[in-house]
C-alpha cells in the first residue's frame, strides 16, 4: 500500500514498485510506424513487458489506440476522409479485428490470452452498466487474461452537441483505472514526457521529472495534438487529473523507448511522474468524470447556499426553472440565480414531473437529488475555499 502522504517519500517514484493494479494506454503513435502500418515488432516487445509485469504479481489492463488508422491503411483510405463519421466507423470495424490478432500473436508466447473490451459512452453514464463493467473487468482479471480496451467507435458518434465523457483513449484509460481502483495509470505515446518548453522539444533538461499538482503552469506547458490519434498532452492532463482524483500514480513516457515498462517499475528516472492528489470516493467520481449531464436547473437563494454550505438534499421546492430532458437516475447540473455553476447529481424527479410542478402554481413537493448523490463544481468549491482561507 502507498503512504498516506506520496508527496513526503524521498524518492516518490519508489512507490511504482507496490504498484499491483496496473493501466497500460499505448496510442497510435506507438503502434503504428510512419506509414500508420501495425508495427508487430514492438507490439511484441510490450506484450514482453507486460508479461514481465504479470510475473512480478501485477494485474494489467491494456486500453490501445491504433484500430481506426489501421483500418483506414487496410482500407486504403487517406485521413483527410475520416472527417465522414460513417467511414471512420468502417474503418474502426475493420482495424480492430487486425488490432486483436495482433495482441493475439503478441502475447501466445507468453501463455497470455487477450480479452477484447470495446466500450461506449453509455458504458460509464449509467450506472448499472457501469457496475457491470466492473465485474467483467475483475472476473476477467481474476481468470488472468488481458483486458485490451478500446472505444467501440462503430457505433461512437464523434460529433455530438454534449460534451463527450471520453473524448480519447487517455481519458477512457484514466476512467478504467478509476473504476477499477487502480494503483497506477502508464501513458505511453511518442513523447519522453512532459515538456517544460515545447520549443525545446525532449531534451532531456526539459523534460519536468515530477508533478505534485496540476497548476496553471503546468496546464500551460501542455500545447499542441497528436497528428494521429485525437488526443495530445493537454488531453494526457486531463487523464492524470481524473487519475490523481483516484488515488492512482500517473507516468507519461515514451513507447517506442525499449522496456520501457519495465523501467518504470524499477523506478528507474523515465518519463513524467505524476503523484496522486486527495482521493474522491467511488460515486462521487463518477458524477465528476464520467457522467452526461441530460439537463439543468435554477435554483434560489436558499436553496443554493443550503446546498453549497450545508448537508442538505435539494429539495424540489428550491427550484425556479428547468431546462433540458431527463428521466428519474440521469445527471442534471445545478446554478444559482446568477446561473452560476453549483454542480450536478442524480435526479429523483424527472423533468415533465418537475415541469408540471413549476406550471401549476403550487410550490413543487420532494427530493430533487439526494445529498449523496449530489458533487459540487470542483472549480466553484475550490474557489470558495480560497476565498475563506483568505479571510481566516
């Protein structure tokens, strides 16, 4: 078990070693040569690795990239056309079936079996199906295969007017790791780490060898995208932020650097360390990172500082206004009278209920989401705390 306080260890990255739930996220730049063509040879020699891993007691879940550019090379369909969601669609049904007999062929000579898990968006919203997941994972990890996790972008619409709960592979790594109370979360991509100066590039003096926190400077630090997966370090931030929140240890380096896992746990100097900040409990994760808000509502005065300073449930009768269409156990966001951000939690009163309330007159009757069930902006609260510390 890691120490209370990672951040007090001499040498923090000493704590990678008691490391035994383990998140491996290889991106497309990892996988795929320059002609975005699988490259077996080093998808051989990470399959090595984590079996080197699984040996020294680890249990491994692999969330891989690379299906939709290797059907696009399959296919002979040039990137600018992946624009058309149908074909990027294709393409992701024909890669994958190439990226598992890829895994297949990697890990036979180490007595693994690989396990394909395509996963959508739906799969964390809901919360039973998020549970489900949960127990496939842990049964899958149990029997001792390898999870290999990928978006299911067959049926994925990319273009959607909510915000996406993964948006890539770094973020759905993080999510996985977060579910399943990882203990560390390896990003692996074609980069050596995080850059103090992007215009350095990897020298390895600019490469930031710790990070305590997440601040302005750090995010700062983090430009540009991948030119062939969605992602970039901007995206890897927001993956250690969701990964810090769980209580998990973070790495970014570079894939195609040779054992290069095994290097990160012997604690060897590579890559970007990540420690974990204050841990969230399960479901109040979920409503941070993984949920989709289906929609809004304003509440008063009282009702807002009641929520925000109190212990207390919103009740129904706090509200003013709804926006938005939602069913009894969906995520809906929650502002004040300024339309200010309070947060969001499980709604107990769908919106034609709560609608119905509002029009006729009568103050509305009930719970509208229960305390429990209920997360505070994370900017909003951090900010307030700031502000109380000021005036202490």
């Amino acid at each position: 078990m890691a120490p209370t306080n990672p951040k007090a260890v001499p040498d923090p990255r000493s704590l990678l070693s008691s490391a035994r739930r383990v998140v491996v996220k290889v991106g497309t730049a990892v996988v795929c040569n320059a002609e975005q063509e699988f490259d077996q040879q080093l998808v051989s020699a990470l399959a090595a690795s984590i079996a080197n891993l699984v040996r020294d007691g680890r249990q491994v879940v692999l969330v891989s990239s690379g299906a939709v550019a290797l059907g696009a090379a399959q296919l002979r369909i040039h990137r600018s056309r992946l624009r058309d969601a149908s074909i990027t669609r294709a393409c992701a049904a024909v890669g994958q079936c190439k990226l598992m007999e890829a895994y297949a062929e990697a890990f036979r000579p180490h007595g693994l079996t690989p396990a394909q898990v395509l996963v959508t968006e739906d799969d964390f919203t809901d919360l039973n199906r998020y549970t489900i997941l949960r127990q496939t994972f842990e049964k899958l990890l149990k029997l001792g295969a390898i999870p290999v996790v990928n978006e299911n972008d067959t049926v994925t619409n990319l273009w959607t007017e909510q915000a996406p709960v993964f948006r890539d592979n770094d973020r759905l790594a993080a999510l996985v790791l977060s579910k399943l109370d990882g203990d560390a979360l390896i990003l692996l991509s074609n980069v050596d780490g995080l850059w103090r100066d992007a215009s350095l590039g990897s020298d390895p003096d600019n490469i930031v060898p710790v990070v305590t926190e997440l601040s302005s400077e750090i995010r700062g630090a983090a430009k540009g995208k991948s030119s062939v997966g969605r992602g970039g370090m901007a995206a890897k931030l927001d993956a250690v932020e969701i990964a810090m929140h769980s209580g998990g240890l973070v790495v970014i380096a570079n894939g195609k650097t040779p054992r290069v896992l095994e290097e990160i746990f012997r604690a060897a100097p590579v890559g970007t360390l990540f420690l974990p900040g204050s841990r969230m409990a399960g479901k109040r994760r979920w409503l941070a990172f993984a949920t989709t808000v289906r929609g809004s509502v304003t509440i008063n005065a009282n009702a807002a500082s009641a929520v925000r300073n109190g212990r207390a449930s919103l009740l129904a009768s706090g509200v003013t206004a709804c926006d938005g269409r939602w069913t009894s156990g969906q995520v809906i966001a929650i502002h004040d009278a300024n339309g200010r951000p309070i947060g969001k939690g499980i709604a107990e009163i769908d919106a034609h209920q709560l609608t119905g309330m509002l029009s006729s007159g009568a103050a509305p009757r009930g719970v509208l989401v229960r305390r429990e069930n209920l997360l505070l902006d994370l900017l909003a609260k951090a900010a307030r705390e700031h502000d109380h510390a000021g005036k202490d």
